[in-house]
C-alpha cells in the first residue's frame, strides 16, 4: 500500500523508516525496525534522509508527537484545580492553604482576571509548589504549640 501526495509516493518500508526516525532519530535503526537488511540500513537510511518526501513526513511525524505532548490548556486547568482543591496538612493536622492559594492565582491568570496574562511552565509549578510546602513547614515549626 502506498500513501499518495500530489507527486510524492512513499512505500510501506519507507512510512515505517519515517515513524521509527521521528522517534529514535537514527537513520540505521530506523532503516532497520524499518525492515530493510543490517547490511544495507546505513546506507539506506542515509539515501532516506536526502529524499524531501521523506524529510516532510518525518517533520509532519514530529510535529504529531510534539502537539501530542504538549498538555492543553483544558488539562492544565484541571491539574492546577485539583491543586487547588487538595487537603494539604501539616503535622498537627494543621491545613497548609499556600499552594492552594497559588494555585487558584495561577488559574485566576489564565482566565485572565488578574490582569495579568501569563504562561505557565510545569515544572516552575511544581518547584513553586516544593517551595510553598517548605514554606509551611517552617511556619509551622515556628508555631507548633510547646
């Protein structure tokens, strides 16, 4: 079976060679998960790679599985609203508000209520968070009753 666009053919051997690329990004491993021969996947892989019909369905490929690893906005929500909702407690039971409170910050943004648009990194998030729970935590050293 062939894939046809405008003049470009590609076979079923050469489509795998391009998702196997766009994965492992090694031309002879890819040539051979592929199916050509070990002794001809160098040399294939590398006579692949010069062909324009193989380079755009490979950045068409990338491309796939880059958008697909991107969290849209709808999951980000979530995630940050199920921050906001967590039971976070302290040693004495004491509950911690303080990455609930940025977490609601941090969507209030998004939403655009603040004033202020802002794009959000995860891991910030998550290191955000790591430094709101230490924060606590001394707070509630600080106060635990004697």
């Amino acid at each position: 079976m062939k894939i046809s666009s405008m003049k470009n053919e590609l076979s079923d051997m050469q489509l795998d060679f391009c998702k196997w690329y766009a994965e492992l990004n090694n031309a002879t491993e890819s040539a051979i998960r592929a199916g050509y021969s070990q002794e001809t996947a160098y040399s294939q892989g590398s006579r692949l790679l010069k062909k324009v019909e193989i380079q755009k369905e490979i950045a068409r490929l990338k491309e796939i599985r880059f958008n697909r690893e991107i969290m849209p906005i709808s999951e980000r929500k979530a995630r940050l609203s199920q921050f906001a909702r967590e039971e976070i407690l302290g040693k004495h039971g004491q509950p911690i508000r303080t990455s609930n409170i940025q977490a609601i910050a941090l969507l209030e943004q998004m939403d655009g209520r603040s004033g202020t648009q802002i794009n959000i990194n995860i891991e910030d998030l998550k290191i955000a968070i790591l430094n709101a729970k230490q924060d606590d935590t001394k707070l509630i050293a600080e106060n635990k009753p004697k």
